[in-house]
C-alpha cells in the first residue's frame, strides 16, 4: 500500500466510540497484556462501519507554509473544536505474510498519533499513553514526512484477506495551524 491512498476519515467528536477494555489502566502504567475482541462499533475495529464517514486522498492536512499545503491532497479547515481526525484504510492481503522479514510503514503526521492494525494498537509516537480521548492533546512536533518505522514485531497481526489500519492524529493544540497525516505500508521478505 503506497503513499497517497484513499482513506475513510473523520473529525474527532463524540461520535467515535472506543471500547476500554476490562482491566485496562486509564494512565497508561500498566500495558494491556492480554488480547482482548473490539466490538463492531469501535472504531478501530476491523468489522466497524465506517460508510458514514468521508472519503478522501492522503496527504490530509492543513498548514501555513505554502510549501508544504501544496503537497496536500485532501485539505481540513483548521478546525479549534476538535484537535484530532480519524482514519480507516482496508486492504487484500494475497499472499501468507508468516515468512515476511519486517513490515514497514513510513508515516507522514503533526503532532502525534496512533496506529491500529487489525484493531491492536502497534505504533504511537507524539502522544502520551494510557486512554486517549478525541479531545486529547498530543506533543508539540515539528511536522515529520515519511518517517519509516519497522513493524516486524506486529507481522503476526495480519491474515489472509481483509485487514484494516485505523489511525488517530492529534494536534498538540485545538488552535494550531498545521495538522498533517499520510501513510504508506511495504513489507521485506
């Protein structure tokens, strides 16, 4: 899956329901450490429909520096009752992916977010752990274009056939001027 997909996204509100899990720790101290089923209607889960939602071409953003707001596909309005937006991309998996070497994303984001595949958290950089809500605030970054990240401990969470990636990106404030995100997935063998 490469740079400048389609995605399914959607402004952070009270309409993106996530489960918490039993047992989960709301500070972020304690890991999960046992896998646990996501109901259809969180978000994150693979079976969640998000027919509703918008459809559009990455990069998805909103910035002040015309150099970068030229690489943009899809623009946001900056947008200060809502710090976040969600994302959902499905993909065909042909082949077993059990003898891949390492998965690589390469992540395009400002200020903060984090990963989903098949419904298991696998990647956040930029913002704190534990419960995250769609008003939450992530870190200041500078903005980061196709940072690559290896996944290779997470190649076990794809299958055969249908699998979903759903991202959260967060500003590190309602009222800031640049919000980017893209994303690409390659696997080595």
């Amino acid at each position: 899956m490469g740079i400048q997909q389609k995605w399914r996204y959607h402004r952070g509100d009270a309409s993106i329901k996530a489960v918490i899990p039993e047992g989960f720790d709301g500070t972020g101290e304690n890991p999960i450490t046992a896998p646990f089923h996501l109901p259809a209607d969180d978000w994150r889960s693979p079976d969640f429909s998000d027919a509703e939602w918008k459809t559009g071409r990455a990069p998805f953003g909103h910035t002040n520096r015309l150099q970068e707001e030229k690489r943009l596909q899809t623009r946001f309005k900056p947008d200060p009752a809502s710090p976040s937006y969600y994302f959902r991309h499905t993909f065909i998996l042909s082949e077993e992916p059990k003898e891949w070497r390492d998965m690589i994303v390469k992540l395009s984001y400002e200020d903060g977010l984090i990963l989903y595949l098949n419904g298991e958290e696998v990647f956040r950089d930029g913002i704190r752990t534990g419960l995250i809500l769609p008003s939450s605030l992530a870190i200041t970054n500078q903005g980061t274009w196709y940072r690559e990240v290896s996944l290779r401990n997470h190649i076990n969470k794809l299958r055969m056939g249908s699998n979903t990636l759903a991202v959260q990106v967060h500003r590190s404030h309602p009222g800031s001027p640049d919000f980017l995100f893209d994303m690409s997935l390659s696997y080595i063998k």
